[in-house]
C-alpha cells in the first residue's frame, strides 16, 4: 500500500492547478488570436487591403427585414472607406451616427440609392455632415428614408448633380446646403415637415446665375412654415416667403406640390 | 420682382410634363402656356413615369 505524504499531494495539487491555468491562458490567448486572424482575413478580403473605392451595396441589407451588418459586431470595416462608387451601399440598413460619419464620400460620384430605406439608429435621427461635391448621380440618394429626420450638412459645389434625392423622404425636417445648387432642380415635394429655416438655406444655396431650373417643395410645409397666423397654414401667402424668399431667385421656377 | 403664380383648381394639379404641382411661381425663362392642368389620375401616372426613369 501507498502512503500518500500530505506535503507531496499538496505540491501536486499545485502543479495540476498552475498547468489548467496555463492551459486556459494559452486557450484565451490562441482564441484571441484566431478571432483577429478571422477578422483581419475577413476585412482584407471585403476591403481589398484597404484600396476598396468601389462600395456598390456593399452593406445593403435585405429587403425583408433582415439586418446583417450591426454595428461593433458585423459592422466593424478595418480600413477607412472613401469610396467612389456608392450605388446603393447602405440601402435597408440602420446604423449609427458615427458609422456613416466615419466614411470620406468627398471622392464620391455615384449615389445613386445610396441610403434608400436606410435609418439611422439612436433617437435623434441625425445624419452626419456629408460632402457630395464630386457627385455626378444623385437619384433616391435618400429615397424613402423614413428613419432620419435630420440632415446636419450637405457639401455641394455649383457642379454637383442634385437630382431626385429626397423623393419619399417624408420624416425630413431638418436639412442645411453648404455650397451652391445650379447643376440641375430638385425636389422637397415629399418634406412635408420641412422646417423654416431650412427652406430659407436651401433656396439661399439656390444659383442667382442659372436659368430653367426649378425646385418643388411641400405646399403644407411652406404654408405651415411660413404661417403668419398661427393654425392658419397661409405661408404661400405670407411676406416671409413670397418678398423675402420667392423674390430673391428669380431665375428659378418654384413649385408647390 | 413680382412673380407669376399659377394655382391649379380644387382637385387639379399644374404640370409641365416634368414636375407637378399645386402652384407655382413661374421663372423668368418659364411661360404660363408651359404649364397646363391635370387630373389626379393623369398626375399619379406622370410620377409612376418619372419614378420608373429614376430606378
């Protein structure tokens, strides 16, 4: 029979328990690993090492209802993304403020449907500033967008394609041009709760120099807007914006739809 | 400077076979006779044209 000596099983105690936790270390630390292998090799690959330019509906989401790219989890590009083709890049999807903030769309010619049904997540509804001033094809650019309400900035030059941008664009109210509108028309027929101060920056941004163009906005929003009495709905009407607004771009048709 | 403004008529729309509307203030290029009245239905197809053009 064996004897077994307190002090030998103690120290083989020990030993058994210092090797499980090396081994549960070295598990943590390979699994770790092998995670950020899989991302880099992920990442790599879907952005080409980082030269991806062309993104066309790179984190579009399904139409059904399914959303595949989260944010931090799915939703975590390696490389900042500054793309030139954006056709239909986050059509259906919902992410946050920061994810699209982070995207460089100065190089950008083709938006068209870029954020067609796409949300921004959070409460505030908050777009991010965005330069689209190399933008050539802008159609339902935010086509029925019903989940941003506000848009914080829109870069644009006198050459930039503004067309059919917001149609559908329903939840709008707040929207702010930095730059001139003179390469085509465009429309806010959908915007029916665009805000004042709003229609006074997009119709400021408007070319004095163009001639045959013509905008469209939201016969409730301005008569709402515009109001002289509150409740009345008579902005069409109102000095505020047939002398003060209306007057000022004579080279432009402005319609109410 | 004092613009021209069309207004349809109750139920009716303006188009100018690009854009409808309920009114409008004409630019200093754009003509009266440019623009003419429609019907509800005839609107909803001019956009349902436009629409199919965008996409």
């Amino acid at each position: 029979m064996t004897e077994f000596n307190e002090q030998k099983i103690a120290e083989v105690t020990e030993k058994l328990t210092r090797a499980s936790e090396n081994s549960t270390r070295l598990y943590d630390v390979g699994f770790t690993a092998g995670k950020k292998s899989e991302y880099d090799a992920f990442w790599d690959t879907f952005q080409k090492s980082g030269s991806r330019i062309y993104y066309d509906r790179a984190f579009a989401d399904g139409t059904n209802g399914g959303n595949m790219w989260v944010f931090n989890k799915t939703y975590r590009p390696k490389y900042t993304m500054k793309p030139v083709s954006a056709v239909s890049m986050y059509s259906y999807g919902t992410l946050p403020y920061e994810a699209i903030a982070s995207v460089d769309f100065s190089d950008c010619t083709d938006f068209y449907s870029t954020f067609s049904y796409f949300s921004i997540s959070g409460s505030e509804k908050k777009f991010p500033p965005i330069d689209i001033r190399s933008a050539t094809r802008t159609q339902n650019m935010f086509g029925w967008c019903s989940g941003i309400r506000e848009i914080e900035e829109i870069k644009i030059s006198e050459n930039t394609a503004v067309q059919s941008m917001f149609n559908g664009m329903t939840s709008l109210c707040e929207v702010r041009f930095n730059g001139t509108i003179g390469k085509n028309g465009l429309s806010f027929a959908s915007c029916a709760r665009l805000s004042k101060q709003s229609i006074k920056n997009i119709i400021g941004c408007l070319s004095d120099t163009v001639s045959g163009m013509k905008i469209t906005f939201s016969k409730e929003a301005v008569n709402k807007a515009f109001e002289s009495i509150e409740g009345e709905n008579d902005g069409e009407n109102s000095s505020g914006w047939c002398d003060d607004l209306v007057s000022t771009k004579p080279n432009w048709t402005i319609a109410l739809a | 400077m004092k613009r021209i403004k069309l207004t349809a008529n109750e139920g009716m729309w303006l188009t100018d076979g690009d854009i409808c509307a309920k009114s409008v203030y004409l630019g200093e290029n754009d003509e009266p006779g440019n623009w003419r009245e429609i019907t509800e239905e005839e609107r909803e197809r001019i956009i349902k044209e436009a629409d199919a053009v965008d996409k």
